[in-house]
C-alpha cells in the first residue's frame, strides 16, 4: 500500500451517518464543501463557481431552476 501510504493534502473529514439519508448528490456535495468552510462563520459563494463544483456548469441558466432543482433540494437534505 505504498500510494495510500504517500497521500498528501487537504481532506474534509466528516461523519457518514451525516450523509447516509442524503438522496441528493447535491446534497452530499454542499455539506462537504459546507463543512470545508465550518469555522469561517460566513461565506459568499460565487453561482459559476458552485455550478463547477456540481458539475453543472451547462446546465440551469435560469438561476430559479438552479435554485429549485439544485440547491433547494441539497438544503432539504442537509437539513
């Protein structure tokens, strides 16, 4: 196991049972990238850039549907 040995950076550590009910990818991928940001008490994030982190940048023009498709249903989730 010499490459697990070698792993090297930044990892977002968090419990799966968090994620376990999640039916959403959306939703698994915001409370990661939530928890990356826990102790900075506020972020501002960018649309384009959360569409890239969803992959999605093609997808969801509308900023409603992108809301209602998206974002809505990962905040369902998480909670």
């Amino acid at each position: 196991m010499p490459y697990l040995s070698k792993l090297e950076g930044t990892f977002t550590k968090y419990e799966l049972k968090h994620i376990g009910n999640m039916s959403s990818i959306y939703g698994i991928r915001f409370y990661e990238l939530l928890m990356q940001w826990k102790t900075a008490g506020k972020r501002e994030i960018e649309i384009n850039w959360l569409k890239k982190q969803f992959q999605i940048e093609d997808k969801y023009a509308a900023i409603k549907d992108l809301k209602k498709y998206v974002i809505d249903p990962a905040i369902k989730d998480i909670n």
